[in-house]
C-alpha cells in the first residue's frame, strides 16, 4: 500500500512494488514524482527527512537530510552585508539542498531496484507533460504575485499572461527533466559536485549568496537515533533534533497526563486543552530546539513525565493563555508526506519540502527550484537557533511510525509546517483516544493556535455553540483561509495482515493498494 498527496506518485509506488521494488524504492519514485507535478510543495533543491522499518519489526531507522547554511554563513559576516532579516527571496535563505543526498543514500543502503528506474517515471511526466492537479492549481494562483520576482521560476509555473495555470492544463517542465535525468544517470554527485552543483553556486552567487561550491560537496546527510513516548500502548517513534519531532512527542506525553474528555474530541473542554497545550509546547521548541551538533538539546528532560506534567499543570482549564513570548517563523504549508509498506512489511515514512510554495522562488538554469530553509534561523545572538557556519535550522517536518511489541502498527505523518507537531497529536489522539479510523481522523476538523498572536485558526465543522465557548474564555478564532495541513497513513494489522491506508482530502492525493 502507497499513501502520497498527488494521485500520480501513489500510481508511480504501487508500479515499483508490484515490479518488485520494497518500500523506500517505492517512496523515492513517488518522491521525484512529486517533484515533478507539485512543483510548489517539494523539490530536488530541498531537504528530506525518512523513517524505515525493516520488515515492520524491531527499531526504525532514521535519515536526516536536512541542508546546512554555507560555511561563510556567520551571524557577523551577514551583520558585516546589512542583512539583519532572513527575507524569504534573499539568497542567504537558501540553505544547501539536503534531498538528493538522502535519496541517494538511502537507496544505495536499502533500495533494491535501479536507482534510474525510480526517477524515470518523473522524467517522462517533466518531459512530456502533467495534469495540473486542482490543489496544485489553487497553491500556483496563490503564489502568482510572488513568482515574477524570479523571471525564470514566472515562466517555467506560470501561463504566458502571468497567470497560475487551470487545473486541467498540461504543463512540461524539460530543464527539471534533464536535471533528473543526470541524478538517475551520476546519482548525488550530479547535485553535489557536477553541473548541476555549478548552476545552483552560480545562481546564488549572482545574487550576493555566500555559497560555494565546497559547500555542495562536503554536504551529507547522517543517519540518527530515533526518539520515542509511549501512547495507549503504543511506541510513538520519531527523527530527533533539528527537526520537531521531539514537540510532537511532548505534546503526546502531556495529552497522555490528562483525562481523555468522553464528550468527544470537540468539546469545548477538549479543544481548549489542546489549544493550551500547544502553546507551552511550541515556546518549549522556541527556547530549546536547534541543531545538536552546535547546540546542546535537552532531549531527555523535555521528554520526561515531570516535565510534561509541569506544563499540564501551568494549564488554566477556564481561560486562555497570553502566547508565550517566542521567536516567529514565517507561515508555510507545502511539504509533501508518503507512507508506503511493501509485501514483506518493510516500513517506509518519508518526507520532502521545500519549506513555502517554491521555496524562495529561486530556480537554477536546470530548473531547480531552491529551498529558503534557511528562514528557519534566527538572526538573534542569544537564540540557540541563530544562523551560523555549516548550521542546519530548525526543521519542521517530522516523519513517525508507530509501534506495538516492536512490531509496526502505523506509518503516518502530517504536512502543514509548524502544524505539525499539532498535527500529529490529533491525528494520534482521534485515532487511539476517539476510535476513529486513519482516514476519519485525518479528515475531521483542524484547528492550529499561532504560536505568535494566540490567535486560532479554525476550519469548518465545528460546532458554533463551542466556539462561541471558547471566545468566551479568551480564544481569539478565525476562520482557516486554507486548509490546515495535510496527511497520510497507513494502519497494519499485525494479525490479520490487513492494511488500511488513509490519504487527507484537503490535498490530490490517494491511498490505494493490491
């Protein structure tokens, strides 16, 4: 079974199974896929994260492959320019793309079909044409006044009027397949050391970037120890620091310390703890969450039970909280999420981004869209998370599977940037707490506090009476403008050997299997 946000990439994974490809091959194929027909949510010029379980027993394997700022990238010499801001088309946004890396690492270790054969379905859709997708085409139209910034990025994703294109329309990107088609042929080192490595320099050094060339060829990703809660009997696994994963996993340990609200995941009580909760949690990630080479993380006491139970208790259950103070990112929604588990349960939880919808906007002459990962940094002295040399930011996609006697029960994850700490949370807690299925409990209404303004960002759904309650207790709530996130997951039945996919209906995407 495959789970992916774009029906074509579900079709790609399903292909490389049944053809005898595992897991990862399968999530790989329908990565570059996506590269190709969600241009706007991921990208060969961004990072990846990836979780794997082999034959669906014992620990998890987990993969970051999240790119650094350039060795010159200190706070002083960006001081020294006059930069005091990471602007979202500054090329001192655009950390060193961490994907292909991964991908290429990640299949040479684990992978069993050709590495070529993966990425040649994406070649041919770049090549010779893909449907614009409705959800693609509303992401597009979002961007149309911020693309033409870059007259390169403005023509390859936009209409000759400037325009987003139908959903319908077909469109062809050929640069992007000729870029693909030299990674399927050199693998990393067409990225990382070859032409294509040149163009990104190039491109970035042109518009004042402190990129080189050494920094596209030292970068590698590394595999890392997974962290862990346990949740209503299940071993919740996730990629540890600079990613948040270790956020979702506090909010699990503090939803875990409170009462299970029998009136129903949106009861007034209910909404407003979550709420609560995530407000303590995303100041925790704001005070404490950064790179662990550079920076020591507090992992053990953020995960312990007297700490979540601290932040429980600190938790008014008759009003809302003034947001704690924090330092802000800049809202996002585009990542692409997969989950795939093959014929012998090997376990693949796999995630791509380009941070916002393209990234910076920034494109190479080979079509490579540039991630601005790097708005992730803060340019505050005194933040652990302040840019500086060979530094990776901190990082908001977070693969996780789940476990039950080491034995996999679910591969799952939540798009929708820093939501998705949030995300996974309700997820979970719908899932275990309520007895929803995995396509209810992504389906059923989202609600995200801002961490900066308090405000909450509300869909459709909810009853009226219980928000009217929560404005009472000082909720400030808005209706959502978008939908909030986007997720895919995959239950297993360890006795029956039944798999029951779920794929989020505010994306294209589907969940299918044989």
């Amino acid at each position: 079974m495959a789970a992916t946000s774009h029906t074509d990439a579900t079709q790609v994974a399903l292909d490389v199974l049944r053809t005898g490809g595992n897991a990862l091959d399968a999530a790989i194929a329908a990565c570059a896929m996506q590269c190709v027909v969600e241009p706007q949510s991921t990208g060969i010029g961004g990072d990846c994260f990836a979780m794997y379980m082999r034959e669906g027993k014992g620990q998890p394997l987990a993969f970051n492959g999240s790119g650094r700022a350039p060795a010159a990238a200190s706070l002083e010499a960006l001081q020294a320019l006059g930069i005091d801001t990471l602007e979202r088309h500054s090329p001192h946004a655009v950390t060193v793309p961490g994907a292909v890396d991964a991908w290429t690492r990640l299949h040479a270790d684990h992978g069993r079909l050709p590495f070529a054969e993966l990425l040649a379905p994406a070649i041919d859709a770049a090549r010779h044409g893909f449907v614009i997708s409705s959800r693609v085409a509303f992401d597009i139209d979002r961007q149309a006044d911020y693309l033409p910034r870059f007259e390169r990025t403005a023509r390859l994703h936009l209409t000759d009027d400037g325009s987003a294109p139908a959903a319908g329309a077909v469109r062809r990107l050929p640069e992007l397949a000729d870029a693909l088609e030299l990674i399927a042929r050199e693998g990393r080192s067409a990225l990382h050391e070859g032409e294509l490595a040149h163009g990104i320099v190039d491109e970035l050094q042109a518009l004042g970037g402190l990129h080189t060339l050494d920094d596209l060829t030292n970068a590698r990703g590394e595999y890392v120890t997974p962290l862990a809660t346990r949740y209503r009997g299940l071993d919740v696994h996730e990629c540890p620091p600079n990613g948040q994963g270790v956020i979702a996993l506090l909010l699990m340990n503090m939803l875990r310390e409170a009462d299970v609200d029998t009136a129903g995941p949106f009861s007034v009580a209910r909404i407003h703890l979550e709420i609560e909760a995530c407000r303590q949690a995303y100041a925790v990630r704001d005070r404490y969450l950064a790179d662990p080479s550079q920076v020591s993380v507090p992992v053990e006491q953020l995960l312990s039970s007297d700490y979540a139970k601290s932040l429980l208790a600190s938790v008014d259950p008759a009003r809302a909280t003034v947001p704690p103070t924090r330092v802000p990112l800049p809202p996002h929604n585009d990542t692409v999420y997969i989950a795939v588990v093959d014929r012998d349960r090997n376990v693949c939880s796999f995630i791509n981004t380009l941070y916002w919808s393209f990234g910076s906007g920034i494109t190479t002459r080979h079509g490579i869209t540039l991630t601005n990962r790097g708005q992730g940094f803060s340019m505050d002295a005194a933040s652990p998370n302040v840019i500086a040399p060979n530094k990776r930011p901190r990082h908001t996609i977070i693969p996780a599977i789940a476990s039950r006697d080491d034995r996999v029960s679910l591969c799952f994850g939540v798009m929708g940037g820093e939501y998705q700490a949030m995300g996974q949370q309700q997820f979970l807690t719908r899932h275990l707490d309520y007895g929803m299925d995995v396509q209810e409990a992504m389906s059923c209404p989202r609600f995200m506090v801002d961490p900066d303004t308090g405000v909450v960002e509300m869909e459709d759904g909810i009853d009226p009476d219980v928000r009217a309650e929560l404005e009472a207790m000082g909720h400030t709530i808005e209706d959502a403008e978008t939908p909030i996130g986007g997720s895919q997951a995959i239950a297993i039945d360890a006795q029956s050997g039944v798999l029951t996919g779920g794929s989020d209906p505010r994306k294209d995407g589907s969940a299918a299997g044989y």
